[in-house]
C-alpha cells in the first residue's frame, strides 16, 4: 500500500464508524476512495442532483442546507454527509458547500452500501442523526447495569404485611396489638377516609411509646391518636426503590408506608432499605442527624465524596446522583439549624430556610457551594428580632462551609441582610423582578426562581412559588428577560462543531462543563417551565413536564433530556476520577482527558442544546440589543 493510501486508512480509522470496521476492511476500502479538493463558496452537492459518494471531511469546513436554504449544521473534520440520499436512493435534499478550503475523501455508493449491507453498526451510525446518536449511546453507556434502586419497584422492598388500627384505641390496646404481630410500627388509619385518598391519618413506632408515652408517664388509657405522628408520608407500590431512599433520606423516616391504589399494603423500614442498597445513603443521612455538633457533621464530609463516587460506580444515572448529594446537603441544613436552635433558643417568630439553585433542583454533585435564604413570618420586627437570625445564619453558614460547603461567593446566603426578610417582602421581591423585569437585574436573581423550602415554616416557600407560577407565565416582557438571560451561557461548539476552550487564566485549554453544558439546559428549562405555569423544579421534571406542551416543537424535548444526561454524567465522571486521584474535583474539562465515545457525544448533545437556544430567541422575542451582556459565571 503507497505511503498516501496508508495515511488515508489511518485518519478514518481515527473517526467513527470506521474505526469500528475491520481493518482488512478498511485497507480495501481506500484503493478507492477519491481524493478532492474544494475551495471555500463551492457547492458540493446540489438540491435535486443525484449523488454517487459518501463525503468524508478530512480538512476544512462545510455548511448543510435544508430544503428551504436555511443553514442545517456545519461539520469539521471528521464527519461525514451525503449518506441520506445514498441510503434512500434519491437525489441530494440537503445541499451542501465547503466554507472554508475543504479536502474530502469520496467514498463511491457501491464500497458505502456494501459496508451498510455488512455491518449493522456502519450503519446504524448512518442512518442516525446527532439526537438518535445520543440516545442509542445513552442506551449503551448510561443504563446497561441500572443501579438496583433505580430498576426495582417498591413492592419488592416489602417484607412485613402492615398492620392498621384505630387512632382511638388506647397506647396499652396498641402496644399489646405490635407485640402481637411483631411489628415495630403501628398505621392509624380512618374507616371513612375522603375518596381517592389515603386512610392514614397517623403512625406511631416503638420509639413513640417509648418517647411518648412511658417516659412522659401518660396513663396507659391514653388514646393513641395524642402520641401519634401526623402528616404521614407514604409511597405507592409503582414507584421504585430509589423515590424510597430519597424520600427516607429527605425526611429523615424511619418507617414509610406503602400503597396501592391508595389502600396501604405494606412498610417499608431503613433496615430493608439498607439491606437492598449498597452505598448506605440512608444510613449516612440518620447518621446526620445523630451528630451532636458541627465537628460531628464535619468528620461525616468526606463521606459524602466516597458516596458520590460508588454511585458513580455503580452507574447510577445522573437524577439518582444529583438527588442523593442534594438530599444530604439538606440533611446537613436541616440538622444544623437543630443545633442552632438547641444553642441560641427558639426562633423569636416563625421562618423557612429557603435552598436555592441546584440544591433546590436536586442536582448537586461535589463540586458546588451554599446557596440560601430566610424567609421570616410578617411579624417580624428588626429591631427585636434579626440579632437571633442574623447570629443562626452565621452558625448555618459557618457550619456548612465546615462540611465542604463552601460559601457563596456572590453573597447569596441568609447572612445577607437582604435575603433574611420577611414574607411579605419577598414576596415584594418577585413581584417586582416580575411585573418590573430588568435583565441585568434578573441576571443575579435568576437562582430565586429554583426554590424549595427545606427547614421550619415550608409553607412560605409554597407561597412564593404559587406567586411566581400564577405572575411570570402572564408577562411576556419577563420572558424575554430570562430568556435573553439564558442565551448567554452557549455550549463550547465552535462554528465546525469543534469545541471552544479557554483561551487563559487557570483553566486554559479547558471548557466547563456545568457552565457551558447542563447551566445551559437549567436556564432553558426554567424559562418554558415559567412559560407554562410548571410546578416542578428539577431539570429533568421540568423537561418532562413541558416537552408535551406547545412550547417546543416535537421531539426536542426528548432530546434535551437525553443531551442533558449525557453531558451530567460526563460531568460526574470526570468529577469521580479526580476525587479518586486525590485531586480537588472541579468542572473544566480537557478535551483529551475524554474518551473518543465521550467527545464524540457530548458534540451531539452540544448541537442540540445550541438548536433549542435558537429556537428560545424566537419564542420569548429576544431582540438584538437584550442578547448583550456579561457571560454568567455562577449557577
């Protein structure tokens, strides 16, 4: 083979799909590829015109039209086009010209349909799009070995048959009933309950009776419905083993009842959950609360690094991971506000700590920051009553920078006087970021509309959000402002589908990839999700809420939530190996520190989300002159 022929055979067997070919094959394949030369402005291919050639680039640029003459995509070096009408034995659809000084090798249809004839991969990879692509290598990559929490649904969780009773039998009539059937936890249950709601209306354990009960010397006639919990959380059997974790996780439970078709069936304890995980996130959230002060939760930190990576281990897919690490940082909140209180007394008036941006939206990994506030009852009164919350956000803040939460370094914390308000003035705050939009303003106030009460008087939350959902879907000119706000943060896809990297400073010759990659998707997410009055929070629930609706066209939904998991796991993993190198886990990513299947990807995944961003600049009316500004560095 001359030396040109075997520099040719090399170069494709650098590029899928042609790597994945034999190589005796490939050897053969270039005594008869022709090797041509367009200069830039040069149609390769015209509408309407029969094609005889597969074109791969093998330098310079070139542009692919639609129908209509509108720009398709724009390739570089390495892909391939001209395959449709190859496939489907038409003439040319998509046109296409070299835009810079192009050299492609022309692969004649005859070698291109016996390679198709031959081998299903070959093509499969042609007769996929950059978003089938992505999915098909979702399907491979992401959820082969599914993490058993997330492929078993609760009813296999179940061990013990519940057992149910009256809230007005008495704490002697159901201690003798849980001795009887060897349970630890009681169901208090209504015989008239609401239609199509649950029975439950109390719950009482081992732990209750002992807590409330003997200690406190009740008589033994006591009716059990004055000890019982109320406000039972319970799950239905078709959810799976991992909403179980997060739910016990989340609330701190011991116990959590299971229905079906809301009649209860059966309980479910940490011990069975414990038993069925491998990574005991349950057990490191009761262990949280089990810590008497703030060293006790530091020592729990680095903990949180060693389940993050044996999630990632385990191919847990990024919303298992995402909510898993989240549901310990509000863990950590959670109990540290506990310590706060037991110190400086109870709070003067009520208050809710509000979690913000990617805690609130359950997708944390282990490189983040604290993002807080409180919002206080109406009662308020500065003078007599901020000394105390000022002092408790300082403790919070303080204890979670301890835990490997650092502070925020844009200053959103309780401990700014301007997020420790009460109800009535946020409330103020939304209606004017609202009804009064200014970008520049909304471009640091973007964070608040990913909210979620997680400590004290949660209600307040709820109202803020209701506030939001009932105002922002009714102002367009806010719209536009936010959608204008989530235009700037573009993913690191050059004009031929190379990627942007970091011209200096620290992270020279990296891209970020939560500022340049799953930021990008949030921001789109929180816009249409606004649009459209969406209750939910997290990325993914947004998308799936939303991608049905009018405000996207179809498919695109599918395809941000299928790009949007594709670059969070390449994201985590990167993540997971520097922790297990000992090395200080950031999101800058070195294109060559990938894998060839990961770069090629997170191309495809980087098209799509650029697609939907055009697609937002028509749909909220983004003017030229909103699209200036400063590229967002925080969340």
């Amino acid at each position: 083979m001359e030396i040109e022929l075997f520099e040719i055979r090399d170069h494709l067997f650098s590029h899928p799909p042609f790597r994945n070919l034999p190589r005796h094959v490939v050897d053969a394949l270039v005594e008869h590829i022709e090797v041509t030369y367009y200069q830039a402005g040069t149609m390769i291919l015209e509408k309407g015109r029969q094609n005889q050639f597969l074109y791969f680039i093998r330098s310079g640029a070139v542009e692919v039209l639609r129908s209509s003459g509108e720009l398709y995509t724009r390739m570089g070096e390495g892909e391939c086009f001209g395959q449709f009408s190859l496939l489907r034995k038409k003439s040319v659809r998509y046109p296409a010209r070299a835009i810079e000084d192009t050299l492609i090798y022309k692969i004649p249809d005859a070698q291109f349909q016996k390679l198709a004839d031959t081998y299903d991969r070959f093509a499969d990879f042609m007769e996929e799009e950059h978003s089938v692509r992505l999915k098909n290598a979702l399907g491979r990559s992401v959820h082969e070995n599914r993490n058993p929490l997330m492929a078993s649904q609760v009813r296999k969780l179940i061990r013990h048959n519940i057992v149910c009773a009256s809230p007005h039998i008495s704490i002697q009539q159901a201690a003798v009933l849980m001795t009887e059937k060897q349970v630890s936890s009681l169901v208090l249950v209504t015989e008239d309950p609401p239609v199509d709601q649950s029975p439950i209306v109390g719950l009482i354990t081992d732990r209750d009776l002992r807590k409330r009960a003997i200690a406190p010397g009740l008589a033994l006639s006591t009716p059990v419905e004055q000890i019982m919990s109320t406000n039972i959380i319970t799950l239905q059997t078709r959810e799976y083993a991992f909403d179980a974790m997060l739910t016990m996780m989340r609330h701190n439970l011991h116990h959590l009842p299971v229905l079906e078709r809301n009649k209860p069936v059966g309980m479910i304890s940490v011990a069975d959950l414990i038993r069925y995980e491998s990574h005991g996130s349950v057990y490191l959230v009761g262990n949280i609360f089990r810590q008497k002060d703030v060293a006790g939760l530091a020592a729990i930190a680095p903990k949180i690094s060693q389940l993050f990576v044996q999630l990632v281990n385990e191919d847990a897919n990024s919303h298992t991971i995402g909510a898993a690490i989240s549901s310990i940082g509000i863990s950590i909140s959670q109990r540290l506000l506990q310590l706060g209180e037991k110190q400086l007394g109870p709070p003067p008036v009520p208050y809710c700590l509000l979690a913000l941006g990617s805690m609130a939206r359950d997708e944390m990994t282990v490189v983040t920051d604290q993002d807080n506030a409180f919002v206080l009852d109406d009662t308020f009164d500065p003078k007599a009553h901020d000394s105390y919350f000022e002092t408790l956000a300082r403790f919070l803040s303080d204890g979670l920078d301890q835990c490997g939460f650092p502070y925020c370094t844009g200053d959103i914390m309780a401990t700014n006087f301007q997020w420790r308000q009460p109800l009535s003035v946020w409330k103020t705050y939304f209606t004017n970021w609202i009804d009064t939009p200014d970008p520049e303003a909304l471009l640091h106030a973007n964070i608040f509309f990913d909210l979620e009460g997680i400590f004290g008087e949660t209600a307040f939350a709820g109202q803020l959000r209701q506030l939001v959902l009932d105002k922002a879907k009714n102002s367009r000119r806010f719209l536009a402002c936010i959608a204008r706000n989530a235009l700037l943060r573009n993913p690191p896809l050059g004009f031929f589908r190379k990627f942007v990297l970091e011209h200096d400073g620290q992270h020279k010759k990296t891209f970020n990839l939560k500022r340049r990659g799953t930021a990008p998707i949030a921001d789109l997410a929180r816009v249409h999700a606004l649009a459209c009055g969406a209750m939910p929070i997290n990325t993914e629930e947004r998308l799936i809420h939303i991608k049905d609706t009018p405000l996207l066209t179809e498919g695109v939904g599918d395809d941000l939530l299928d790009a949007f998991e594709l670059i969070s796991i390449v994201r985590i993993r990167h993540q997971a190996r520097q922790v297990e190198a000992g090395t200080l886990p950031d999101n800058n990513v070195i294109p060559e520190s990938l894998s060839s299947f990961e770069r090629n990807h997170l191309k495809d995944a980087f098209q799509i989300v650029s697609q939907a961003q055009s697609f937002l600049k028509y749909r909220y009316n983004v003017s030229p002159a909103m699209q200036t500004g400063i590229d967002p560095s925080k969340k």
